[in-house]
C-alpha cells in the first residue's frame, strides 16, 4: 500500500519509518506549512495529484495540540483516504484485540488480550497496554507507560514516559498524566 504522512517534521519522520517497517510504500509528506524534502505539497493540492483510494494516508501530526490532530484525522476521513493501522512487526498485538483506524504501534509496544484501541492512538516503544483495557482515540501513550489491567483510557489524553495507570481506573478524556521523571538539561 502507498501510504502519503501528514505532517513532515520530527513525528511524520518517525512515521514514515513505521510506514516502511510495516511493509508499506512510504509516498511522500503533505505538510501545510512547512516545505522539504520528500514534502508533496499542501493537503488539498496533493489530494489531486495523489487522491484515495489510490493512496491510504496517516497522520503524523503530533501530541503539543491534540485538537489540532483530531481536525487532521477529520479531514483525511473526509477526503476519502483510508487510514490504516501501522504495527510495527516487533510489536505484539494480541489476536483478541482490536487497533482502530490510523492507530500506531511501535516497535516493542505489548498490548495484551481483549483491548481496544481507538482510533489515531499512537502507542511509543516499550509501552504495555494490559488486559481488558479501551484506550480512547487520539490518545498517546508514551514510551514504558504501563497501563494496567481493566483500565479506560478516555479520547485525547497523553500517558507520559514511565507513567503507571493502575488497574480498573478510568481516565477522563483530556487528561494528561506526567512522565514519572523528568531529566532535563543536567537537572
């Protein structure tokens, strides 16, 4: 599948990667904004020259504006572009779970039986979603969080690095759980 990523700086240079990792043709970046190498264009112009269903798209826009996101999903599903899952084949997914339209699985990702990831969820290297878990859509899960059994993930929240979400808890949409240390500059 030829796959066009949304977005072409530091995120859409990650997921183009995913793209190729996942056996997929990487087709090139459409980016509103920003001019570069591999950049096809602004979204409506690409659209014409590369239109579905001849080319899936993804989107690569990353987590400082979730809402900025969503209305990219939005607009890559009204164009007519299929979405497609991206796992990573050194992640595992269980075969009793699902991963929703456009989600990413990264390379060392678990997640285990009778989850279900919605859509546009981006789930980092090392990050374990256990058991019996909904992990809302647009939502990102960083590297090694671990989101325990029986758990609900709302729509649009971030899981920083290293974060625990214990077992049976609910997480309301929009939230925003901190990485379980920082290390910045020498601090």
């Amino acid at each position: 599948m030829k796959v066009l990523v949304y977005g072409s700086r530091l995120f859409g240079g990650v997921i183009r990667c995913l793209v190729e990792d996942a056996g997929h043709q990487f087709a090139g970046f459409i980016d509103d904004v920003h001019e570069g190498q591999d950049v096809l264009g602004p979204f409506e112009a690409t659209r014409l020259t590369h239109p579905p269903p001849e080319y899936a798209c993804v989107n690569a826009v990353g987590y400082s504006d979730l809402g900025a996101r969503r209305a990219v999903s939005a607009r890559i599903e009204a164009a007519g572009y299929p979405m497609p899952a991206l796992v990573h084949p050194r992640a595992s997914v269980s075969t009793t779970s699902s991963v929703g339209a456009g989600a990413f699985v990264m390379a060392g990702a678990l997640v285990d039986c009778h989850v279900a990831i919605g859509a546009g969820v981006v789930i980092w290297p090392g990050a374990c979603v256990s058991h019996d878990c909904t992990i809302g859509a647009n939502t990102f899960l960083s590297p090694n969080c671990t989101v325990c059994g029986d758990c609900h993930v709302g729509e649009s929240c971030f899981v920083g690095a290293g974060a625990v979400i214990v077992s049976h808890a609910v997480v309301a949409d929009g939230s925003r759980i901190k990485a379980l240390e920082r290390y910045v500059d020498g601090r």
